[in-house]
C-alpha cells in the first residue's frame, strides 16, 4: 500500500490528491523550476571558479617583471 502523497502550503498538511487538477500541475511545475534553479545556481558556481582562474591568469600575465624577480629572489633567499 503506497501512502498519499502531501503538500505543506502555509503551515497546513494537504493531500496532493485532494488538490484541483490546475493546482496539482503548479505544484509539479514549482518543483521543476527549483530543481532548475538548483542546477543553475550549480553552474553559476562552477563559472565564478572559471572566472576567478581567468582573472588571476590576467593578472599574472599584467604583473610587472619586477615584482617577479622580487619574489624570485625572497623565493632563493
């Protein structure tokens, strides 16, 4: 025996089933949209750590040749 599913919506417990067919279909559509939401806040993540690579990289590449062959030799000594 499969048990009913529920929905909570302002702090009251409703049977899905007991839900308009309209009712029941926002339900599912807000469930898709925050598991959309979660896969994007993913990716958004994963491009800020792309982001910040590129940004670094940039100022790697900017850094004067000075302040390289500073830390070289703070790196030797």
């Amino acid at each position: 025996m499969s048990e009913e599913q529920k929905i909570v919506i302002n702090d009251e417990e409703h049977n899905v089933s007991d839900l308009t067919v309209e009712t029941q279909m926002h339900v599912a559509r807000v469930a898709e949209i925050r598991q959309e939401i979660a896969r994007l806040q993913m990716q958004i993540n994963e491009r800020q750590v792309v982001l910040n690579a590129y940004r670094d990289a940039i100022i790697n590449a900017v850094k004067p040749a000075e302040d390289e062959e500073s830390e070289a030799e703070v790196a030797v000594q």
